[in-house]
C-alpha cells in the first residue's frame, strides 16, 4: 500500500533522518528473522528497501555487538573500572531520558564520578586515594563522546533542568496552533512512559525486607514500562503499550495466553525500554485505530493531535512514518526540557495511577486473605505473577478518572479545560474532601495495609509512587 506524502503542517516538527543506531538495527534484523517483510520494514522505518537489505545482509556482525544506548561495545583496551562506569553511565542516560530529561555535560561528569566512587567502594581492601584517580574531567567526557556515540543526547549549561521560559512562552504557541487546526479537547491526545514495579511493597513491609536480604536479590527483574495515552475531554483512553523482559513468560505458557487478547499492547526487551519501533507500532496498530473509531463513534471530523515530549523512544520522524490510514494525526513536540512543567501525563496522572495500581494490589491481598488459607507471604511468593499485575494495571488505568485526565492538561491547554467543563462531572462524593480527592485514595492505600498488618503510612506509599520515577541506584544499575 503506498500514499502521496501530505506536506508538512504549521508547527510540526519534521527533522531529517538521523542515521540507524546499532540497536535499532539489530531489532530490525530480529523483526525479519520474525518473518516481517523487507518492504513492510522499508515503510515502517521510513527507509529504502535497499537500506534494510543492507542491514539484514550485515546481521551477524550487528548480533556480536554488545549494545548500551545502540552504540558499539566500548574499547576493552581501557581499565574494567572505567569500562563498568561507562556501561552504567549509558544505561542510566537512556533512563534519565526516557523520563524526557536532558543531561549536561556537569551532570555526566558528577554521575560518572559517583559511579566510579560507589564501585571502588566494592572492592576489598580500598582505599580513599583509590576514589580519587578518576576525576572525570572534559578531556575524559570529550572521549565517552566519541566512545559512546551520546553527543547528540547531550545538551550543555543549564539543559537539565526544567526550562520554566521555553514552557511559557510554548503556551499561547500552542494555544494559537489548536485554534488554527480546529482541533477541540476530544481530539488532542498526549502519552507517556513509565517505569512500574509491579511486584513492590513499601519500604518498612516485613515482605520487602525479607525480599532483599536474600541472595541475588534483583528488584529490576520485576519491572515494567507502561506507554499511558488519553485525551484531553478525558474520555477516551488508549490500551497501554508495556515492555516487559520477557517475550513469553512461564504463566502465559501455563495458560496459554493469546498476548492480542491481553488490555496492553506486549513488547519485551531485556531492560523493559520502550524503543522507537515499539512506539511506532503502537501509534500505528494501536493509537490510530482507537482514536479513528472513537472520533466516528462521537461523530467529529477525523482528525488528531498527538502531544509528545523528547524521550528517545518518540521517533522525530514519527508524522512520516504514520502508516496511510493513520496520516487523520497530526505528532507535535514540547520544547525540551519542558516535560515536568507542561506534559498533562506528568500532571498527577501517572501518580494517580500508580497509587490505583497500589490500592488494587493491596485490595486483592485482602481478598486472598479472607477467602483463601494462603497467607500473605504464600500469596506474594507463590501466587502473584505478572498476570495478577496486568489484571490490577487495567484496573487501575480504568479507576483513573475523567476529571484528573481532563485538569491535567491545564498547565499545557488552560483555555481547553475552562472551569465550567467540570460542571458536567457531577459532584464528589459527600464523604470526599472535594480539593483533595488523592488524600482519600492515599487513606484508603494505608487503611488495607494496615488490615493486612503491614507498617505503612503515607509518607510511605508517596515515597514508593516516586520511586518508580527516580533515577536508578547504582546496585539497580549493575
């Protein structure tokens, strides 16, 4: 099938083709060992055929490499010390980014020292001179560059941190585009990633700590990255897109799960990153064909806006690499930097979910409990599985409602979520403090796991709802 390519429109970002990294070379070639044409990969890369033939004849070189950021493998000529803080450096970049931040060249630096400290700190006998032979200067960083292939994920100064001007003055831009475009709150849609630990209790939980006086204890393996997507009426929200570790876990063996029946589109990698392809494909298998049947069903012009920010898994190239059918969506970016100020996901959304995501855990340990001989550790150790957490995941993304969906967008769209939307809302309950609805979901949170005798309080469950989001330790990282 093939399209005439429609011209670019007013405040789409359209930026050339950047060349093919080594990982996504390699699940190109892992994509057509899976039986995907040549012309079918052609499209969805947005690439000329003889380009991927030219990757798929160069396979067995592009498999031997040992990727981290779909860069080469590094030098091994270089002390293992440094080469482990390089390898962890990277990953804990492609982390850091995939939250949608921007790193500086001072802060690579700080953190490259802070990993070297932490893993001489891990070897017998040393000492505090030993701490102090890598200093990570710039001649050092300029090398990791050209190393590692990062300069183009680099940003200098004050890119780090939130750009408070750059969203301020995004704002009316924005506003001016959608009453350009027409487009009304039912058609505009943001998404974003997140990380979750499905199978994690709080801190203090008797559990957790038994957990991790084990040995081998990795609390990585029971993560997942969750792609969350909704207008900005609130009404209609998109099936998750999740990356797992695993292709086809035991249960789903067990149980002969159909993963096309599952409520989430299922991807797996083996660090749980979602990558430009899974998004792709989820844009296009998913995000279109849901937001085209929802506009019909409305009866609203078939058009769409899609709101992303600059993680690495959003492909800049992603409005041409939309499949014909799909061409109804229009892809706009945030500035960078800008995420944790403007992007309605980041507003409470995500936290909301993941605070369902913990009543809804916390609810079927009470039910377990009450009904069955198991107790809660038996439960938690032999039960749980990563089918339970997809079952509490639909839950909670169901539980999240049309209001925090709707005020989320009001830092980013003030004029599209007026006051007066909220009429048609209905009341909060007579029980519910109607400015503080989280409060009640958090005593709600703490009130079962006190029934299930566990030591939890507020304080607690926030710690947990941000941890998903924090920066990897280096233990996590190794």
């Amino acid at each position: 099938m093939s399209s005439k390519k429609q011209p670019a429109k007013a405040g789409v970002c359209k930026g050339k083709k950047e060349a093919i990294t080594v990982e996504v070379k390699k699940e190109i070639i892992a994509k057509h060992e899976r039986g995907i044409r040549v012309v079918d990969l052609a499209r969805e890369y947005g690439r000329a055929p003889s380009t991927i033939s030219t990757i798929l004849k160069g396979k067995d070189k592009y498999k031997t490499l040992d990727v981290a950021k779909g860069v080469s493998k590094l030098t091994s000529k270089r002390p293992k010390l440094l080469e482990d803080v390089e390898r962890l450096l990277l990953v804990w970049m492609n982390e850091r980014q995939l939250h949608g931040d921007c790193v500086s060249e001072a802060i690579v630096c700080a953190k490259a020292r802070m990993l070297y400290v932490d893993l001489v700190r891990k070897i017998p006998g040393a000492s505090s001179e030993d701490e102090e032979v890598f200093r990570a200067s710039r001649g050092w960083f300029e090398n990791f560059k050209k190393r590692s292939g990062i300069h183009s994920a680099v940003r200098h100064g004050e890119a780090a941190s939130s750009d408070k001007g750059a969203a301020e003055a995004f704002v009316p831009e924005f506003q001016k585009f959608v009453d350009q475009e027409q487009f009304l709150p039912q058609q505009v849609f943001n998404c974003d990633e997140t990380g979750l630990f499905w199978k994690k209790l709080t801190k203090r939980t008797y559990i957790t700590q038994e957990e991790q006086s084990l040995p081998g204890h990795k609390p990585m393996k029971d993560s997942l990255t969750l792609v969350l997507c909704a207008n900005a009426s609130g009404d209609c929200k998109v099936k998750p897109l999740l990356v797992y570790h695993s292709e086809n876990p035991q249960v789903f063996k067990a149980f002969k799960v159909h993963k096309t029946w599952l409520n989430v589109m299922w991807r797996s990698n083996k660090r749980s990153w979602v990558t430009q392809i899974f998004f792709s494909e989820w844009v296009n298998d998913v995000f279109g064909p849901t937001v085209r049947n929802y506009l019909v069903d409305k009866q609203l012009p078939l058009k769409a806006l899609l709101v992303l920010d600059n993680a690495p898994a959003h492909p800049r190239q992603l409005q041409d690499d939309l499949f014909p059918e799909n061409q109804f969506i229009t892809i706009k970016f945030l500035p960078p930097n800008t995420t944790a100020l403007l992007q309605p996901m980041d507003q409470q959304v995500i936290a909301n979910f993941k605070k369902l995501y913990m009543k809804a855990l916390l609810e079927r340990c009470v039910h377990v409990i009450d009904t069955t001989e198991l107790t809660l550790r038996q439960f938690w150790k032999e039960q749980f599985n990563i089918m339970g957490a997809l079952r509490l995941i639909d839950k909670a993304w169901e539980g999240v409602s049309r209001r925090t969906l709707h005020s989320a967008w009001r830092n980013l769209w003030p004029e599209g979520v007026p006051e007066r939307d909220f009429e048609g809302f209905g009341p909060a309950p007579a029980s519910a403090p109607v400015d503080d609805p989280e409060a009640l979901l958090m005593d709600d949170i703490v009130a079962l796991g006190h029934t299930l005798g566990l030591e939890v309080d507020a304080a607690d469950v926030q710690e947990l709802v941000e941890e998903h989001s924090d920066e990897l330790t280096t233990e996590e990282l190794l």
